[in-house]
C-alpha cells in the first residue's frame, strides 16, 4: 500500500488567522461584485412576468368592453323587453306629456 510520507506543517495560529481574513475578504469582495447582476436577472424575470400579465389583462379588457357594448346594445334590450318581459310600445293615447313650471 502505498503512503504519503509528508511531514505536517504546522501553522501558527496568526498565519491562520491571516490566511482566513484574507479568504473570508476575496469570497466577501466576490459576493459584492456579483449581488447586482443577480438582482438585475431577478428583476428583468420580474418584469417580464409582469409584461404577460399586462399583455392578458389587456386582451381581457378588450373582450369585455365588446361583451358591454353588446350587452347596452338598444336591439338587445328592445327585443328582451318585447318577447320575455312582454312589454310593448305605448299607444297614442297612452302617453301623457307632463308641463314643467
């Protein structure tokens, strides 16, 4: 079996301490320059999300309007009158005009 024959270097507890602060301080320094673009991608998905959503509310606005219009529609609402409510148009004599003072 074959061993590695290395003697251990032993390390004194300032170097250690050096060589620590000093990785700590790069990893630290790594992080920092790479936050913003994390956050940009973050907020570029965001606002594509959003865009969608803005693109379907819009279409369903549309939809709605035109669904209104036929809804207000004066044929609509003369023909529900006349065959399921069974109202008709006033005869001549029906009418009475009101004078204001």
């Amino acid at each position: 079996m074959y061993t590695f024959n290395r003697e251990r270097r032993n390390i004194n507890p300032g170097e250690f301490l050096t060589y620590s602060v000093c990785i700590f301080l790069f990893i630290t320094g790594v992080l920092f320059y790479i936050w913003p673009y994390i956050n940009i991608l973050n907020i570029n998905y965001k606002f594509e999300k959003l865009l969608k959503e803005r693109a379907k509310l819009v279409q369903s606005n549309k939809l709605l309007k035109i669904e209104m219009a036929s809804l207000k529609s004066l044929d609509r609402v003369e023909n529900i009158a006349t065959t399921q409510l069974g109202l008709s148009f006033p005869q001549d004599g029906q009418i009475v005009i009101i004078k204001s003072e």
